[in-house]
C-alpha cells in the first residue's frame, strides 16, 4: 500500500508531528515507541522498544502497547491539524512483531476522521494533558462531559464504563489489592523505584517533582512509587471522599485491541483535558492475572479490563521529561 505521504511533509511538519506523538502518556514515563521513516514507501512506522519493557509489570507487553497507542493516537491527531489524512494500518507485517503500525499522512483532510472534535482543540489539549495525582476537589463531573468521554473510546472500538457506587468501591478494593502485592514483591518495587529520577536527571522516567502524596484517609490506593523510602514522600493528604472513575475496556484481549484500547484511552484523556478535566491511571490490579480478571464483573464481564482511569477536577499535574522528538 501506498500513497502520496509523508515524503512531501517538510521537517518542520516532522517534528510536529513526532512532538505530539511524543507527548503521550505510558507506563512509568518508559516512552517505549520508536519512529522510523521509509523514505522508500513515505510510510512511517510505529515500533515498540524492547528495552523499554518492564518485565515484571508487565511481562506480556500489554501497557507497552497500551502506551504506544496512545503516541499513535497523538500522531493522527497532528496530522488531522496539519489538514491532512492519516491512513493508518495496525500490525503491519507478522514477521516484525516490533512494527505496531504504519502511518500514511497523506492528502487533504476530508474533514471526517476528527472533525466533530475538531471544536474541543484535541490538538492543543496534547500539551495540555499531564497526569494528575493529586486530591481533586470531589466536584462531579458533568454528565454530558463523561457522555462525550465514553463517547470517545467507543469511537476508537473500545468502551468505557462508569462504575456505580458499589462498583467504584469494588474497583478501589481491588487497585489497594495490586498496590499491597507490588510492595510486597521486591523485584516489582525495586523495577518501579528504577524509574523514578531526581528533577532534570535524565529523558526518561518519573521525576520525584512529579509524584503525588498518599491519601491520609487510606480510600484512594494511588500508587505509591517510592515505598519504604520516607525521605521522598510527600505528607500525606486527603483525597476526594467520591472518587470517580471509568474502565477502560475492550471486547477482546488480542495485541491489536491493546493498541487499539490505548488510542481509546489518549482520545478519552483529551476530551477530558479539553473540559478541564484532570485525570490519573490506577493500573495496579491490571498488573495481576486474577485481580484484572476479578474487574470483569456486572456490566464489564464480557468486556477485557484495559485501564482504570481517575478524572476530576484540581490542580494541573507535573511534568515529565521527554526524550527529543526525532525519527
């Protein structure tokens, strides 16, 4: 396949492009894609990076590729901005399973793919969007905003299910059930720890800036990413009492719907942030075989388990670096 593509777009086009794929969210700041142009083919490709894995967290690769999907999400929306098209192929070729997906940029935009988001700015709220793990003030979120966010993962082939007050509850128990086993298993709190990073000490990581405190009531299990190391905790503080939350889930559970689940997630978070509205990832039960098999459960049991996501309202959260957008 192949089309008039990015071998017409400039540098400067590029790097814009390559700077909002960048921007996207994934496990631990581990940014575990890669960009590579077929100046053959005009094609760029999408790979993920075997180094970046966490081979404990996530041994089957499924954040990675949620991860990726969210920078492949990112990189259509800059496309979209540039007026153009982006045709997009999902698992290109078995033989590499490295190559997640192939972008054309091509033509002008036909003004259907994003369009009707097209007034929220998804472009801008790229920059926007930063991970939040501090309290929210508890004030809900409007219904028709928590519309248009379900609205968006299912556009992107995935659901997005909001829990009511005994599924929340549940949906806690288990995310403190993963936290209290990743603190008890050495070798994953040591593979966490590895990835926290004093402030401007490296490209990739969580800098401690970033981190959020604990919530001193002991309801909202937010991942503690420091453990027994005190020094770096931040004083404990009290969360939101009604915590609100959506799972993100897809009807199969194949490498393709991880990626196809993480272009869900990046749509959803930039609706949200385009509302202003925060947002944080509980994704410690997701981590246990039987915990993330125990979140199918009432309305999500024919539906696989992707991400627990936390929106609200309040303050912006920390930056995390980036490493240079280049192909």
């Amino acid at each position: 396949m192949h089309a008039s593509g990015i071998s017409e777009i400039d540098a400067t086009a590029l790097e814009t492009l390559l700077a909002a794929a960048t921007a996207a969210p994934s496990i631990h700041n581990t940014q575990p894609w890669r960009f590579r142009l077929d100046s053959a083919t005009g094609v760029l490709q999408v790979r993920a990076v075997a180094q970046k894995a966490l081979s404990l967290t996530d041994p089957e690769f499924r954040a990675q590729y949620l991860s990726v999907g969210a920078a492949l999400f990112n990189l259509r929306v800059a496309v979209d901005h540039l007026g153009l098209q982006a045709m997009v192929r999902l698992l290109p070729d078995p033989s590499d399973p490295g190559l997640l997906a192939a972008v054309w940029p091509c033509g002008r935009s036909d003004f259907l793919s994003l369009a009707q988001w097209r007034e929220l700015d998804l472009y801008g709220a790229i920059a926007r969007r930063h991970t939040s793990r501090m309290p929210f003030t508890g004030r809900p979120v409007p219904e028709s905003v928590v519309a248009q966010m379900t609205e968006a993962a299912r556009l992107e082939g995935a659901r997005l299910r909001v829990p009511d007050f005994a599924g929340t509850r549940r949906l806690l128990h288990l995310t403190a059930a993963g936290e209290a086993r990743n603190h008890a298993d050495a070798g994953r709190a040591a593979e966490t720890r590895a990835w926290i990073t004093a402030p401007g000490e490296g490209q990739y990581g969580i800098p401690v800036t970033a981190l959020g405190p604990r919530d001193s009531a002991g309801r909202l299990p937010m991942r503690d990413f420091v453990g027994t190391q005190r020094s770096r905790h931040l004083p404990g503080l009290r969360f939101e009492r009604h915590t609100q939350l959506a799972l993100l889930c897809t009807a199969r559970d194949r490498r393709v719907d991880w990626l196809r689940a993480g272009q869900a997630l990046q749509r959803v978070l930039l609706v949200a942030t385009a509302h202003g509205v925060r947002t944080s990832m509980l994704h410690q039960a997701l981590e246990w075989p039987d915990l993330r098999w125990a979140m199918r459960n009432g309305p999500e049991r024919r539906c696989s388990p992707q991400l627990l996501i936390r929106f609200g309202y309040g303050p912006e959260g920390g930056r995390t670096p980036r490493a240079p957008a280049r192909p």
